[in-house]
C-alpha cells in the first residue's frame, strides 16, 4: 500500500499506523481525527507524516483506509468513508459487527469494505498508547468475507499476514457472540470490581497499600475508556446480557456453596475452573 | 539468622527459601514437607540445603520457622511447632489471620510467633513455581504485633526489609477484611469467568482462538490451585460473602442499566471504575 489513511488515531489507529510504517507496509500515512488536539499529538509523535480534518480528500489519495474509531462514530463514519471510495480498500478495526455491517449492507461500495478486528488492545487509550508490535502473534478476524470483493480480502489478509497476524474467518453474529465471552464480560467483571473495592475505599484508604499483583491484574482493565466501551456494550447489547447473565449465575452458585459452606463442591468448581489452563498457556 | 527452617515448599515457602539465601540473610536452610515428591522437588532445585520430615527436630535445630502450609494444614502445624519452639522465631505466611491467631492464642510459646502475610504471589504452585525476587518491592503485612514478643517482631521486621518489602501493621480482622476485597474476590471472580467461559466452550472451541491479553488478564487467577484456596474461603468465609454480595449487586446494576439502555449511567459507572487509576498505577 502506497498512502494509507488512518482516521481515529487513539490505541488502535495510531499502533496500526506505526506499524505499517515499521515493517514497511505503507510509505505515507494521512492521519484523520476529529480531535485537533489529537492530530497534534499523532504528528508530535510521528505516528503519521500528514494530519488534515478533509477526509474525503485523504480517501480519495490513498490506497488503504482504517477506520479506527469508537463503535457509534464508526456508524456514521463508515459510510461516508465508502461515498468517496472506488477502488481503494477499506478497513475498520471495530469490536462489534453485526449493526455495522447492517449500516453497510446496502451500500454501491460496500464490495471494498472488509470488516476486520484485531483482538489486540490494552487498557490506555489516545495517541500516546500507541505502540508498535501490539498485533504481532494475535489474532485477526475477518467478518462476512463473502460481502466484500475477493481481491480486497486477500489484499488485506495479506497485509495483516506480514503483521504477523493470525487469521480467523467468522460470521458477524458469531463474532459477536464470542467477542461477548473472551472481551466484553472481562471488562464488565473488572469495571464492576473496580466499583465494588471504590465502595469500600470511601471508608478505609489503606486498603490499597495490601493490593498486590492479582489485584492489579483482575482490575486493570477497569482503566479502560468509557468512550470506546458503552458503544460496545450497546451495539452487543443482547449477546452481553446473556453472557452477563451467565456470569452472574456462576458467582451466585460459587456464594450459595461457601455460604452453606459446601467446601468439597467449592474444591469441585475450582478445579473445574482450573481447566482454563488447558487454553490459555 | 543462620539456619531457617521452611515448612511447605509451595510458591510462598519454596520462593522464601531462595530469597532469604540469596540476600545472605540464611546460611543453612532445612526444608520439612509432608510431600515427599515436593521435598525431592525442592533439593533437585535447590530451594533447600536439606529436606526431612523430622519437624521437631528440624525446628529444634533453627533460628527461624517459616511455616508455609495451606489454611486448613496450618492450624495443625503451627500449634506443633510452637510446641517445640524455645528462643526461636516463627512466622507463618498464611492469607487469612483471625482463625489461625484463635488458634494458637493460649499456647505457652505464641510470643515467639510473628504472624505475617507478603502481599505477593502467582497463580502457579508448588515448588516449580518458586521465583527469587517474588516479595521484592511488595507489602509485608504483620497481624497483632503486640501479641508477639518485641524482640521476635524486630527480627522479622528487620529481615523482610532486607529483602526490599515494605511493612504494615494490621489487626488481624482488619486485615481479613482488606484482604477479602484485594485479594480473594479476585480469585472469585476469576474463577466465574473461567467457569462462565468453560460453560460455553462445551459448545464452541472456536471462541478461545480469540481470546487476547484482556481475557488472559482477568482470567489469570482461575489457574490457582484449590488446595490454597478453599480454605482461605472457609477461614474468611463472613468477610468473602460480604463483598461478594458487594460485586454481585455492582454487576446487577451494570446488568440493569445496560437492559434498560441506560447509557449516560453506564459511562458515569465506567468513569466512576476508572477512578481505580489513581490507586493503581
């Protein structure tokens, strides 16, 4: 790709940036933000070699589009990105998929849209997150391939492969349906943690000074933005409820064990939580 | 001190025992285990000068007693060891307090008994799992000093500053309390989510291809050995329910204004959770 233009320069759109710049995947990067703050800050930080708020103009010059935006933004943005496409390629980088993919099914270009989602992230967010190597060795999903033109999946099958990525290919609704399960609930659990220790904190501040490393780690995506996750949350809206539902559940069970204190069945459930250790290494 | 004895060559005890020899604060450390596997395990490793299985010997023989035992074992243990003890110091590590102090409050010998609780650990156990440099910059917790002898309490203090920890003194149902929010409701809530996750994998296999850092994150916990962890739950078993009850109701909220679409009350909740970046760096 010879231009690329990245509009949204936060955690994900400014880490793709720098890394196709690195391993020499675009030659120029045209970065687009609604922010001039942070078009500033992109550039401060070369993350990109050109700011400009003209998005139609930087369409129009580039080969590759990223749409790297929060979830509700990318509903208007998308398709004002594909009015001023023709052959160009373009990507978004969202975290849900089926209400986007509806606010694009019928559009003249929807043939050059590839709806993808790295599953890569951390809890900070802006242009100062942005870090290179964040995709290398994870996981891309590329969503209803079937709707976008062949040349332009393989072109960006192709592109994410030299990131080092590995490639999953899923519907929309299966997307979201596991996205609920191994992203949003963790986000939910750790917010909801957050708010349960807070409570708490309003009486007695040295209750901190004792959190230690499973703390931090079970916490830490409670840092995250609300600016990037209530869209989330609304667009996955129903698969969330359910696997909120099913997380509430199991808590409620592992409660009535230890409070009729059934120790050899609380044994049972942790072992049993234990197999999570055959998945993740 | 110049001959330590470890009783347990867990995470906890196995990592003492190479930290204490590698700060020169050890010249001769004796490993006990009921284990005989991990007592093996632990020589092959050199976490220990010596393993056996003689405790009242090995406790005869040493300046200090590190007993490092599970909950339920270590109500047994430290009663026997204290039976034996004459000048020495004992210390347990244990993650609960007031069952254990109960325990051993009557005995002849408990002013030569320090009870202390390093804020610091992995998900991983046994001796495999013990790393130097674990305690290094963590929190030492020392639980109702004043029951203990001044001369014991200056030893211990003096010896876990050496090894770069920094001290607090607790009671004991204070530190119960504290540690329910920081530490055990992690566990909890890490093993629902393994179990929420487990219970949908029966169905999916595809869903943890895209698990990322996130999920690992918060999961992490839920690989913590039942053998530690059920009795923690038992011996805090009033403090666990309460904030338990804490973070079920905090989902319950998050649950109900995200089904009522309440959306401004979900991203204050968030902003209210991302408080936690001021505590946690």
């Amino acid at each position: 790709m010879k231009t690329v233009t990245v509009i949204g320069l936060g955690l994900i759109g400014g880490s793709l940036a720098i890394s196709l710049k690195a391993h020499g995947l675009a030659e120029h990067i045209i970065g687009v933000d609604h922010s001039p703050e942070n078009l500033g800050k992109a550039q401060e930080l070369s993350l990109i070699d050109e700011g400009t708020t003209d998005l139609p103009a930087a369409v129009r010059r580039s080969d590759l589009v990223v749409v790297a935006v929060p979830m509700d933004a990318m509903l208007t943005v998308l398709p004002q990105v594909l009015d001023e496409v023709d052959q160009q390629v373009v990507i978004d980088v969202g975290s849900t998929k089926s209400m986007l993919l509806a606010a694009v099914a019928g559009h003249p270009r929807r043939g050059r849209f590839v709806a993808v989602h790295p599953m890569a992230g951390t809890e900070y967010s802006g242009p100062e997150a942005a870090v290179p190597e964040l995709f290398t060795d994870k996981t891309l999903v590329i969503c209803d391939a079937e709707q976008s033109d062949a040349d332009a999946v393989n072109q960006v099958q192709h592109l994410f492969e030299q990131l080092r990525m590995r490639i999953e290919y899923l519907d929309a609704a299966a997307h979201d349906l596991h996205t609920a399960y191994v992203s949003h609930i963790s986000h939910i659990t750790s917010f909801a943690l957050a708010l349960t220790v807070l409570e708490k904190e309003k009486e007695e501040q040295q209750i901190f000074a004792l959190a230690s490393g499973g703390f931090a780690s079970t916490v830490r995506l409670a840092k995250s933005s609300p600016d990037m996750w209530v869209p989330i949350f609304r667009q996955n809206r129903v698969n969330v409820l359910d696997v909120l539902d099913e997380h509430i559940k199991q808590l409620q069970h592992l409660r009535h064990l230890i409070s009729q204190e059934d120790y050899p069945a609380v044994y049972q459930q942790i072992e049993q939580a234990n197999l999570i250790k055959k998945i993740l290494k």
